[in-house]
C-alpha cells in the first residue's frame, strides 16, 4: 500500500478557531513556551527522583563514599572480663550499635594537607600554649607554665633500659617538644617527607573534628569505634581473633624488641607504618590494633563499664556527659582506643579492641591520629560543608547531574542562545 495517502492527510492544513491557517512553524512565541516548560517539567522531574533516591534510598545499596568501608550494624560484646585486662576494660557488657561507614585507614599526611591547604586550618600544636587553660586542667597551687612555645609530645627512646612501672613511668620517654606539629611530628628537625601514606600524627581531638566536619564525617563514638575494630568476630582478644601477637609473622604494627629503649624495627618502620601495611580486620579496616591511636568523641570515664552493668544491652551509647578519671582529677578526657607502635605485652598491651584510655583533647602526640565515620544523619548535615573528593557533595552532584542534564538545552531555549550566568551552588539541596 502506498503511504501517499496518510502523508497527505498529516500535511492537510487544519483550521484554527479563528478561522486562520497556522504557518509550518507555528506561533514562535508559544512554540518556545511549550518547549520551554517541558523541558522545565523534564528536569524538575529528574532531579525530585534523583533526590529521593540518594536520600531515601537505604544509603548500602546506593553509593560507597571514596575510601570508607560499610560496618553493619547489630549487637556486640564491648569491653572484656579476660583477668589480664585493664580495669577500665571490665566488665563485658552488650552493646547495640546502628550501621555506619568508616575510613578504611586512619587519615593519613596527604588527606590531612589537602584539608590544611584547602582551610588554612592552624593545629592545636601550632598555637601558642594557653596558660589559664593549663591552670584550669592542674591541681590547686600548680605552678604558672613558662614555656609558652608551641609544640606537642614526642616519644624519644630512653638510653637504656628503665622502670616502666608505675603512673608516672610514661615521663621518662614522653617530652614537651618544641615546634613539634603534624608536619614535624618528632620536633623541628624531622618532617613527613615520604610519610604521605602514613596516619597523620600530633592532631588534637580538636584538630580531628575540625578536619571530620571539613570532610562531611564525624568521628565515631567509642561503641562504633570497637564494633568496627572487632570486625565480626565477637567476643575475641584481638582484632584477629584469638592467636597471640606474633613477632614473627606481625599481625599488626606494635612495638618489638625491648620497650622503651631497643626497637629492633627495620629503618623507617620504627614509628609509624603506611597504611594498608597489615592485612585488614573482617570488615575491610586497617589498623584497628597498632600503628595509632585513634580519637573518638565520647568523653572519657575510667569506671564506665561498671556503671553499665545489670542494664541489658545499651542502645547506640554517646558516651558519659562528661569526663572522669581519679588519675589526673582536673585534666578533662576524651577516648582513644586501638594502641600504637608503642604498645607491647611487657608495658600496655593496650592493642587490644576492648582496651581504651583518655587523653585531654587539646593534646596531640606522636603516635595518636584518628579515621571518620559517616552516616545518613552526618551526611546531611555535613553535606553542604563537605568536599567533593571525599565524597560528601555526592548526594548533591548525583541529583544535579540526573536533574539538570537539560538544563543547559532549558536555558538556551528560554534565553534564545545566549549563554546564561548559571550557578549550581544555589541548588540549596542538604
Ligand atoms: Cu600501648
């Protein structure tokens, strides 16, 4: 059959209510309107779906941010009743903790310099020391400091062996150094040259939020921080299970030889270690047992634990509402847990996932760092703040880029080709 016919019929010109016939292209004017609000109707369309896909979709199944690993949430054994403990550590208790995502490694030089670069963000350790604030934290009578310099804590090898028993053994082997920062973390003579990969060090608790709310992170608390580090296995010693630290075949980065004088280390590896050096924990993290410590944001209470005992399982804890410790009564305390190339059998052991202490927060040292998590909650909150690269504008950009993929074709047409001043930051999506 031919189609002569049905062309003809199409191409047949249709009277209008006014009695006119319409030209081949029609009214100009409409013809845009028309084009325009389809296309407006197209776009508004992509980005709502866009956008309450990334938001409401169950954040696992939509999207890994860069360099985090997803640990799921569920109920655990926090703390220990092994003898060989610490008190702090006892009793075992359950705990019940959301799903989260966590850095993989600790932040390490490089991460922590684009955050430097990108802020002009001055530590803690760069400042001048704040003599009041000293006075607030020490006992009645304390003597004024004098070396206001600014500087952190260094870890320097004693020159042979020493008592290391006793609450104030740590002395001997920890020194006030001035100039000593994250770029310098043994003091003005040493650098991170080479170390890019390694955890940043000599970061304040203050430092680790200020970086963690740049990156659209949190720091975790102290229950995710352990359900993380155990990495499913439950119940166990170490973050590897059950078999003993082995000197032979390292499972992770602690001290070997003779604490705190003979390290016996190769070159290079006698403080920190790159990241990703060991193999990782059941849920993908690396160094939960050794190489740093790493902060998290509850407050410190030594006795803790027994506070929680008869409870049942305690549901997403945030920690004490404040800090308490009878060793240094004054000094306000935040926790760190996961040890540190210092740690050893015969001084802390303290690599241990159940194992915890307190460090003021506005004091960084050379074997302290610390890694982020994220959550929904965070990344809505943080979202807006946050830098692309770490993942934190994703949300943002996916919905944009579902969204305003006609936009540029929208504004062409409504402007008659004239390049339009376009400026996707307004979007004011959190
Ligand atoms: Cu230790």
């Amino acid at each position: 059959m031919s189609r002569k016919p049905r062309l003809a019929q199409v191409r047949t010109p249709v009277k209008t209510r006014n009695g006119t016939t319409p030209t081949a292209g029609g009214d100009p004017a409409r013809w845009r309107a028309g084009k325009v609000l389809l296309l407006l109707g197209v776009a508004l369309g992509g980005f709502a779906g866009a956008y309450a896909a990334v938001t409401f979709w169950p954040w696992r199944g939509s999207e890994t941010p860069p360099g985090m690993v997803w640990v799921p949430g569920g109920e655990f054994t926090m703390g220990t009743d092994a003898a060989a403990a610490w008190d702090d550590e006892k009793p075992a208790h359950r705990v019940r903790v959301d799903g989260f995502w966590m850095d993989e490694t600790d932040v390490t030089n490089d991460q922590f310099r684009r955050f430097v670069d990108e802020t002009g963000y001055v530590t803690t350790a760069e400042k001048p020391v704040d003599a009041e604030q000293i006075l607030r934290q020490s006992p009645p009578g304390a003597p004024r400091p004098t070396d206001l310099a600014p500087g952190s804590m260094v870890f320097v090898p004693t020159a042979g062996p020493v008592d290391i028993t006793g609450p104030q053994a740590y002395r001997q082997w920890w020194k006030w150094t001035r100039g000593a920062d994250w770029r310098h973390p043994e003091g003005p003579g040493s650098s991170i040259e080479g170390r890019g990969d390694h955890p940043v060090v000599q970061v304040s608790w203050d430092d680790a939020n200020a970086y963690a709310m740049w990156a659209g992170k949190r720091l975790p608390t102290e229950a995710e921080w352990e359900h993380a580090a155990r990495g499913g296995l439950d119940g166990k010693t170490y973050v590897w299970g059950d078999e003993p630290f082995n000197a032979d075949k390292p499972q992770c980065h602690i001290w070997q030889g003779d604490f705190p004088w003979r390290n016996t280390a190769p070159e290079g590896r006698k403080r920190t270690t790159p990241v990703k050096s060991y193999p990782p924990n059941g849920y993908g993290l690396y160094d939960m047992s050794g190489n740093v410590w790493q902060w998290c944001s509850d407050w410190y209470q030594r006795d803790l634990y027994r506070e929680r005992r008869g409870k049942g399982v305690i549901d997403n804890p945030t920690g004490p509402p404040r800090s308490s410790d009878p060793a240094p009564p004054f000094t306000p305390q935040r926790v760190q847990k996961g040890g540190s190339f210092l740690c050893n059998d015969a001084y802390c052991s303290r690599y241990r996932p159940s194992a915890r202490h307190g460090c003021p927060p506005d004091t960084g040292m050379s074997h302290v760092g610390f890694r982020c998590v994220k959550t929904a909650d965070t990344a809505k909150q943080a979202g807006a703040r946050a830098d692309d690269a770490e993942g934190g504008r994703s949300g943002l950009l996916v919905a944009l880029l579902a969204g305003l993929a006609c936009v540029p074709a929208l504004v062409l047409t409504a402007s008659g080709g004239r390049p339009p001043n376009l400026t996707l930051s307004q979007g004011g999506v959190r």
